[in-house]
C-alpha cells in the first residue's frame, strides 16, 4: 500500500509542476512584456528629454551668437 501512495504522490508532483508550467510561464511572460514595455516608455522619455536638451542647447548658441555680432 506504501508503493500506491508513493506513486500517487509522484503522480500529483509531476501534475501539479504540468500546472505551474501551464499557468505559471504565461503569467511570467505577461509580467516580462508589462515590465519590458515600462522599460520601453522611460527609455523613450529619456530620449525625448534628450532631444528637448538639444534644441534649447543649439537655441541658446544662436542666441549667444546673434547677440555677439550685434556688438
């Protein structure tokens, strides 16, 4: 009787690990592409704010350079 209940209690291990993987690994993922695509928008604001450092850097030497040739 001990073999029985051995072999159900491997039998319910190796479902219950089939269920983690089926519900487990699309849980994972989902989490992965949430937390990818957060990555993805603080990367494109970075960029955006680079960009927005860059025009007010070349408006700013423009601005110094007209005014020293109005001197």
């Amino acid at each position: 009787m001990t073999d029985a209940t051995n072999v159900l209690r491997v039998i319910g291990i190796i479902l219950l690990g089939i269920f983690v993987f089926a519900v487990g690994i699309p849980l994972v993922m989902a989490a992965a592409g949430i937390t990818l695509g957060i990555i993805g928008i603080l990367f494109s604001i970075a960029v955006l704010v680079i960009k927005l450092a860059v025009v007010i850097a070349i408006a700013y030497l423009v601005l110094v350079g007209v005014r020293a040739v109005l001197r």
